[in-house]
C-alpha cells in the first residue's frame, strides 16, 4: 500500500471503508515521501490525525487562556470604529484597534487600553487573545477581581490547586491579560498581589495587556510608575464623554489674547538682524500648519515677549473660529486653582477641573515652568504631559525655560520629535522695542517745543 502518493489502493484488491482516511486507511501515519517515493525508514503523523492534533491543541489553548464566553470575540467582528457616535472617539478607538492587530502579532511590551464601561477595551484585549490561539501561542486572559478572589480561594484546605502554582502561572504567563484593574477592593492585600505579579512581569519585560476604566495615573503610585515606563509600556484612550471647554481656568476669553490672531503677528521685524527675522518666521509658519492641522505638540521657547505666547494664542484663536473645541491655560494660574480645588472638601471639582485639562482635544499650555517648582507641582504637570504624550493629543506649550532646566521626564516628551516639534525663538522682547520708540519719540518731541 503506498500511503503517501496520494493514491489509495489495496494491492489485494480488498473493499476500502469510505469512513477510512484514504491515506493511512486508519493507521494514523504514513512513510513521508523522499524524491518521491515513501520512505520505509520513516514515519509521521498521517495529515488527518495532524488536524485532530491541532484541534486538540486549540482546545487546549483556549481552555488555558481562561477567556469563557469571549473566546468568540475577534477582530473580524469588532467595528474598528467602535460604536461611539463621537468622531473623536471614533477615531480614538481606530487607532487603539489599529495598535491592538499589530500587537497581536508580535506582543512585545504592555498595551494599556483605557476607557468607560461599554467602550470596547474588553473587547480589544479577548481578541487579542485569540488571534494568539490561533496562531498556536498561549495567552491567559483574567479580569482582576476574580483574579483576586481566585487567590484568595488558594488558602482554602479544600482548594484543587495551591497558591503557589497558580500564582506562578499568572507571574509568568506567555502573554498575561489584566482586564478591569482598578474595580478591585482596594485592600493592603490586594495592591501587594498586583504589584508582584506587575512588578516580576515588568523585570522580566514579559508582556502584558491592560484594560482599565480609570485613568492610569489615578492609580495606585506604584502600579502607575510600571505602567507608564514609556519604553515598556504603550496607553491608548478608547473613549471620553467628560471632555468639557467652556471653564473658568480657559482664559482665551480675555481681550488680549483675542486681539492675537495669526495676521497681526509681526513676522518681519525689521529692527532685529536677518537670523532672528528668519527664525521668527520659521515660528510664525510652524504655528500657521499647527492651527490648519493641529498633529502632534508643538513647543516655543524664549524670553518674555519674543512673541510665543501671541502665536500660541493665534492657533488657538484659528481653530476656535473653525468651531473646534480649545483650551487655553497660563500654567502658574492652573496651578493655583488645582491646588486650592484639591485643599477644598469638594474632591470632585478637582478631579473635574484636572481631567478636562489632562484630556482637552486642544489644550494650550502657555508659560510653563514658571510655577513654582514644588515636588506636588511637577507631579501634576507630568501627569498631563505623560497622559496627551501617550495618547498623542494635540498640545502647545510656551515657555521661557530651556529643555535643559525642565524637568527630564517632561523635557523628553516635548524633545521626542516622534512627536513633537521644538523651536527656540531668538527675537529679542519686542516689547522693549516699542518703549525705546516711544521714549525717542518723547525726546524728539521735547526737543521741538524746547527749539520752539
């Protein structure tokens, strides 16, 4: 019998079973062929018993990986849109779904899916998983409380399997999904668990996925410190409904800054030598692209007057007159109104005022750095840097610091030209200019009535 040849004979001439494989007619293996002929000295698994192998395999996989009922979730029937009605939104999630294909094929550092209930992160994370099943690759998907409870059920005399063992398959799970952080019961306990399995994971760069519907930075400091390892660890916004601009810490309202617009920015200072005139016109068409296409961050540096804080009030003025949510804060003032916010018993009105700030579609950051630079102050500043770095929201920073003076981990994000584009304007105060005119025309004006 040649049971690799593709033909299926009986060299006795006898009735085959149709219900038989026609290839190993049952046996389970067949000689493999060599130039074409079966090779008597070798056998392997006949291809119907390999499907069965395989099948087996799956089933294994995806009774390892814990996801229950989500194992039919998948890409293919995921909107990559989503189904929020918000275009921002809609975009957030397209992007997140985007990210999460790619990383499913090669999951390489943590990817953090942030989000409200119903936002699809669940979602991303089980499909995810199975697009690793399917490729034959274990993965082990559990939501935290139950995780927690699982543990917990280990000490128990009658538990089917130790702490030990089960702790130590979570720890060093190929591909670990975290679903839900931050909806346990917040106990000493608790937090010690999670920050060893975190932690053992972030040492050893295994990877990991996780879904939370809190903001990562209101976490518990040293799970947020883990999770926002920029090199590691990669956060995406699914979607936010509490995006609010009409504030009283948005000062664009107040007339000055109104009267900056990009027409009345006086590029062609002709009293500053030719290498300051064409750097401030390299500023002044930096802020015209940001205000057509607001991408990525956008950050000027110089002295009091040199004209970045009217440009970065032009862009937001431009996109205010195209209908487009903006909001404008001069850093020192924010900083004061959180802080008196966070004093207050009014908890919430902190939370509300820091959030709309930190998730702003548009935010304008005018002055940084020169608040006064307290431990609780720069805390507060790169949690909103950190969290529009990670999510790529458009952002504008003035400052009369250098990138050297500001803090390293904020100066890296506004330095990383991945992301942001950084321009040290060299125009001197433009103000000093118009009091030098005006007292020369003063004098001259004394002059005359003095000759008079």
């Amino acid at each position: 019998m040649d049971t690799l040849s593709g033909v299926s004979t009986d060299n006795n001439n006898n009735t085959v079973n149709p219900d038989e494989c026609p290839f190993c007619h049952g046996i389970g293996f067949v000689h493999p062929l060599l130039n074409g002929q079966p090779d008597y000295s070798q056998i392997i698994p006949c291809k119907c018993v390999r499907t069965d192998i395989e099948k087996d395999k799956l089933a294994h996989l995806q009774k390892y990986s814990n996801l229950g009922s989500l194992i039919r979730v998948k890409f293919e029937n995921i909107m990559p849109q989503g189904r929020c009605s918000d275009t921002l939104n809609q975009k957030r999630f397209e992007r997140a779904y985007k990210a999460a294909v790619a990383y499913a094929q090669n999951p390489e550092g943590w990817f953090i899916l942030e989000g409200p209930s119903g936002s699809g992160k669940t979602c991303l994370a089980a499909a995810i998983v199975n697009r690793r099943l399917e490729r034959g690759s274990p993965a082990f998907f559990v939501v935290v409380p139950d995780l927690l409870d699982h543990l917990r059920a280990t000490y128990s005399p009658s538990s089917d399997v130790t702490y030990d063992l089960l702790f130590e398959q979570i720890k060093n799970a190929p591909l670990l999904v975290l679903d839900d952080l931050g909806s346990q019961s917040s106990t000493s306990w608790a937090e010690e668990k999670l920050y060893q399995i975190i932690n053992h994971r972030f040492n050893a760069r295994l990877p990991m996925v996780v879904t939370t519907n809190i903001p990562v930075d209101e976490l518990d400091e040293r799970l947020r410190t883990r999770l926002t390892e920029t090199e590691l660890s990669h956060q995406y916004l699914l979607e936010d409904n509490a995006i609010t601009t009409n504030t009283g810490y948005n000062i664009l309202n107040q007339q000055l800054l109104q009267q900056m617009t990009l027409n009345n920015f006086d590029s062609d200072r002709l009293e500053i030598p030719p290498e300051q005139r064409l750097n401030l016109k390299r500023a002044y068409d930096l802020a015209c692209n940001f205000a057509r296409s607001p991408k990525g961050w956008l950050v000027f540096l110089g002295a009091n007057g040199c004209g970045k804080t009217h440009l970065a009030a032009a862009i937001a003025n431009y996109r205010r007159q195209k209908g487009e949510p903006v909001t404008f804060i001069f850093v020192p003032d924010f900083l004061d109104e959180i802080r008196a916010a966070f004093s207050s018993d009014n908890r919430s009105s902190y939370e509300e005022l820091f959030n709309n700030v930190k998730k702003a579609p548009l935010l304008i950051m005018d002055d940084f750095g020169e608040e006064s630079a307290t431990s609780w102050a720069r805390e507060k500043l790169y949690q909103i840097i950190n969290y529009r770095y990670n999510d790529r929201l458009p952002t504008v920073v003035t400052t009369s610091m250098t990138l050297d003076n500001i803090d390293a981990r904020i100066s890296s994000r506004m330095a990383d030209p991945r992301i942001s584009t950084a321009l040290a304007i060299t125009a001197p105060d433009y103000r000093a200019d118009h009091v030098e005119e005006s007292s020369q025309e003063h004098y001259h004006g004394r002059r005359k009535k003095t000759a008079r």
